[in-house]
C-alpha cells in the first residue's frame, strides 16, 4: 500500500495543498460520482427495468390499439385538425404515466435505503461530495431510467402508428421527462423527510399515484369529468405531461391550455420539489 | 511539530444539549490519537466535526490546515472515514465497493481497481473479493470498512468504536491490521470506550466525559499519573463487598468499591493481599493486575467505562 511513511511535519503544508488539489474533481463532478454508483446499483434489477421498460409498452400499445380502440367507434378526442384516434390520444398519457411510475419506484425506497436501511447516503456523506451532490446524483440516475423507458416508448409508438407526428413523438420523451420530475422531486423531497417508514409509500402509491391516474385525463379527456373533479387533473404532472404530448403528436384543439402554461406547471412543481428535497438532503446529511 | 488536527474550545450544542463542550487537543502527523470515555461522551460528535460533516458551534478547528466551515471537501478528500455503524452497500461485491467509493474521490477508475487489489489483500479478503457484503462476517465487514476507507490514501484515518460489536478474536485481527498501518506512518484517530483498545492502539489519549476533556497523555502517562502501578481485586460476595472495602481502606491509599468486587490500588498489590489475608480476612477471590485505563477513568470520573 502506498501510505507515505517518510512523510513529517515538514509536509504539513503540502497535506493543506494535497487536500486542494484532491477536492477539485469532487466538488466538480461529485454528482456524477453518485449517479454512476446508482445506475451500478439498478444494474442488480437491470432485467425488470428493460422488460419493464419495453413491455409496458408494448402491452398497452397493443391492447389499446387492437381493443380499446377497435371498440370504441366515435372518436372521443379532437386535435387541430378535428377527431382524432383514441390511440393518438392515449399514447402521450402512457408515455408519462411510464416515467411517473418510475419516480415512484426510484424515490421512494431507494432515498429510505440510503438515509436509513443501508445508510449509503452517510459513506458518500463521508467522502468530499456534498449532500447536494447526493441528491443531484440521485435524480441524474433516475432520469436516466426514464429516459430509457420514454425512448423505448416513443420508438414504440412510432412503430405502432400511435402518433400524428413522428417529429412530435421525437420530443414527447423529453415532456414524459418533465413530467416524471414534477411528480418525482416532491416525491423525493417527502421521503428524505422520512425518518420511520411506517406504510407512506403505499399510501402514496394507492392514494396520490392511482388517483392521478385515473382522473388525469389519461383514457378520456379531462373535460369529461364533472367540474368539481378536473381540479385533480390541474395539479395532475400527469395531465400536463399528456396534454403537451398530445399537441406535439396532433396539434391541440380550440379552448385547449396553451403549451407553456403546461410546461410552467411542471417546471414549478418540478423546481420546488427539488429546492425543498435538497434542503431536506442537507438538514440531515450535516 | 505542526498538528494535523488542531482543537481550541471546540463546542457542539444541539438545542440545550451540550455535546462537546470546548474541548482543546492537537494530532501531530503519524500520531495514533484517541478519545476515550463512555458513550454519549461526545467523541462521536467530535469525530463529526473532525470529518467536515457537523458544523461547530463555536471555537477553533483546523485539519490539515484547513477550517471545515469553508473547506469541506477538501478536508474529507484526505480522510478516511470507519464510522461506527457500517454502511457499505450490501448489494455489491466487496471488490465493487472499494471501486465504487474511490470513484467518490475522483479517483479513476483503472487506479481504483488497483488499488482495490492492493487493499483486499491488506483487509485479508482477497479470497472474497466476488462475494456480495451480505455474506461477510461481521469482522470481515468491519476490515472491509476500513479498506474501503483507505481507497483514497488518506492523511489521517479516522476509527469511530472500530470493534464495537466483534467477538475477541475478530477484535485482534483487526487491531494487527491498524498496527500495521500505524507503523506505516498513517495517522490514526481512534474513538473507544474499550480501554483494551486504547492501550493497544493509541500513543496518546484523553479521557473525554460529559463533552469535557478529563485527562491527555500516554497510555502509560494516565496511568502512571491517575493510578498505582498494580491493583488488587477482591470479591467477598455482592452483600459484604461494601462493608469489607470498609475493614481494608486503611492498608492503602485508595480504594473503589463496584457492585461485583473492591479494588485497592497499590503499587505492591501481593503485599497487600498478604495483609488483608494476615487480618484473617478471606475473599472468595483475589487477583493483583496491573493498572489499566479503566482505573483511570474511574478515578477521574468515579464511574465505569462500560455501565
């Protein structure tokens, strides 16, 4: 091994220079650090995510378009340029609640098992990275899932006829994006708030996820609904994700939200998660 | 010489709990350094301070010339760290844990497998290299712990309790390995209520209770100033203990009465017990030892190290 005996107090200024040099890579990349421990880590599960990522789709896709949609003989939605098919329509809301899923599934467990089960969090805690660089990394690595399964989505729906735009669908994936963070960072924010889990993520699985997915205007437009329920869909991540998708795919019809009022949403709740979980990083790291 | 690790009034406070309570000690560079005393003492605290990750209330704290309130990363970039509660991650292999972690460092990643080797060699674990953490024993985890702690060469290696929790023989093996690294030249700071372990493995010490700093020196030092050379164990049984420590406080100068045993501190521990037993007194057990650092915390403090 290569500690130094010969080293003595004559050094003590090179161990303050030493300790310079050493930390400009960290404070640097120290995010990345994380992120690529964290991919590593998803490697063990690395069979559920592909089969996952590529059957869901495929599964609905199918369904939707061979079913649903044969079923259904008036169009239930309109684009720019009048009625469209119900699998242009669905597919948008199915690409996001894909990435949704995954938050749910990657900042929930994964930030108890750093903070508490595994406490993985305290061993990078203890090298140069900082709390925040934790966090980052963290979100680093789960967007690189979601973007593996909004990929495998969109070439999907391009294979599938399921868009009106095969220039849209090549965005969509970016919104699906958006749309996993808005609803992922709150969600990351409130399990590092976690300190026992007692049942919350089941609770939020059952009673905020299975709620935004049904009244989201995921399989039948959200005007649908009586009024005093569409407010579910305006906070809905969900519904903002699909509703840009749907532009991008056909265009949006007359009355529609315009697209930056979608994404504005999305950034907020996006930015405010990630601000507030940061904070909630640091305030138990330090 | 200058210290590596430098302590002025260094306090800690959460709320109305005082953790540290301005404690003063320095660590010169290859100095096996500790801190003694019995859980809640504050050294865990300390060591948080030391290793830039627990902002002091208030005094001085410099390592390695650097204040941790600016220079975090810096200062943690040079430690190695071996808390008290393992946090590896489990659902990798041992060799993927030492790679992973130098990668925190900044560390490439063909230097880190090198180095990896190196060190699972160092922690004896080299057959275990494939094995995922789970299937480690605890000793095994705790060497593993410390190699990965070593990954990123550090200038001082920090130890929070390092065998809280082994059986005996685990504990040995483990002390060997950081002898090893001490005569290396790695500077070591050790927390420990075993006072076992600060004898093996510290050239200095404090005694460290409440937050406060009791007593600082040597091994030999503490004992040499706090205690006699020798003791003399006796055991009457728990319900005369009290009242013989009474019969026999006389023949020395000082004496501690525990629930189990009373101790008389001399510096001729089998010239005592041939008075005690001259007195026609006859204890179910006698044993003379030499002084430990056990007996000097309960000097200092009159209490246990271990309650």
């Amino acid at each position: 091994m290569s500690v130094d005996p010969a080293r003595t107090a004559t050094d003590e200024l090179s161990y303050r220079d030493e300790a310079l040099a050493a930390a400009v890579r960290p404070r640097r990349f120290g995010a990345w650090y994380v992120a690529e421990h964290r991919l590593r880590s998803m490697r063990a599960y690395g069979g559920t995510i592909v089969i996952g990522g590529i059957g869901q789709p495929l599964l609905y896709l199918l369904g939707i378009g061979l079913g649903l949609a044969a079923f259904l003989d008036q169009p239930i939605a309109s684009g720019a340029h009048g009625p469209v098919s119900y699998l242009w329509f669905v597919a948008p809301a199915l690409m996001a609640s894909a990435t949704i899923t995954v938050a749910l599934d990657e900042f929930t467990y994964a930030v108890l098992e750093g903070f508490k089960w595994r406490r993985l969090f305290w061993a990078m805690n203890a090298s140069p990275v900082s709390p925040q660089q934790i966090a980052t990394g963290m979100v680093i690595a789960v967007i690189g899932r979601m973007a593996f399964v909004a990929v495998a989505y969109g070439v999907l729906v391009v294979l599938f006829g399921a868009t009106g735009s095969v220039l849209g669908a090549l965005v969509t994936p970016f919104v699906a994006i958006l749309g996993g963070l808005a609803f992922g960072l709150p969600l990351l924010a409130y399990s590092a708030s976690i300190k026992n889990e007692t049942g919350q993520f089941a609770v939020v699985q059952r009673f905020i996820f299975t709620p935004l997915f049904l009244f989201s205007g995921t399989f039948y437009p959200l005007a649908t609904l009586p009024i005093w329920l569409q407010p579910i869909g305006w906070v809905s991540p969900l519904w903002h994700a699909a509703e840009v998708g749907r532009t991008l795919s056909y265009g949006s019809p007359p009355g529609a939200w315009p697209v930056w009022a979608h994404l504005l949403v999305l950034l907020v709740m996006a930015a405010v998660g990630w601000a507030v979980g940061r904070r909630i990083f640091v305030a138990r790291l330090r | 010489m200058t210290p590596v690790i430098q302590a002025r009034a260094l306090t800690k406070t959460y709320g109305e709990l005082v953790a540290v309570d301005g404690i003063d000690f320095e660590v010169a560079p290859g100095e096996s350094f500790g801190l003694l005393g019995p859980n809640g003492a504050g050294k865990s605290t300390s060591m948080r301070m030391i290793g830039a990750v627990s902002q002091r209330t208030s005094g001085e704290l410099t390592v390695l010339g650097l204040d941790p309130d600016t220079h975090g990363p810096e200062i943690r970039s040079r430690l190695g760290v071996v808390p008290q509660e393992d946090n590896l991650d489990t659902e990798l292999t041992v060799r993927d844990n030492l790679i992973v972690y130098g990668r925190y460092f900044g560390i490439p990643r063909p230097v880190c497998a090198a180095r990896a080797t190196e060190l699972l060699d160092f922690a004896e674990l080299a057959d275990k290299a494939k094995v995922k953490v789970d299937e480690l024993s605890g000793g095994m985890k705790r060497r593993l712990t410390i190699a990965r702690a070593l990954i990123n060469e550090p200038a001082v290696l920090m130890l929070d309790e390092p065998t809280t929790g082994l059986d005996p023989q685990a504990r040995h093996v483990l002390w060997d390995r950081l002898f090893r690294l001490k005569e290396r030249g790695t500077t070591l700071v050790v927390t420990t209520h075993y006072m076992d372990e600060a004898e093996q493995l510290c050239d200095r010490l404090v005694v460290v209770d409440h937050g406060r700093i009791m007593a600082e020196g040597s091994p030999a030092d503490l004992i040499r100033t706090y205690s006699t050379r020798e003791v003399l164990e006796l055991r009457f049984g728990s319900t005369r203990n009290a009242q013989m420590a009474v019969e026999l406080a006389d023949l020395v100068d000082r004496h501690e009465v525990l629930p189990d045993r009373v101790l008389l501190y001399a510096d001729d521990g089998e010239a005592v017990l041939a008075r005690v037993r001259d007195r026609g007194l006859d204890p179910t057990t006698s044993l003379v030892r030499r002084s430990s650092l056990e007996d000097v915390f309960l000097r200092l403090t009159g209490r246990s190290l271990i309650e």
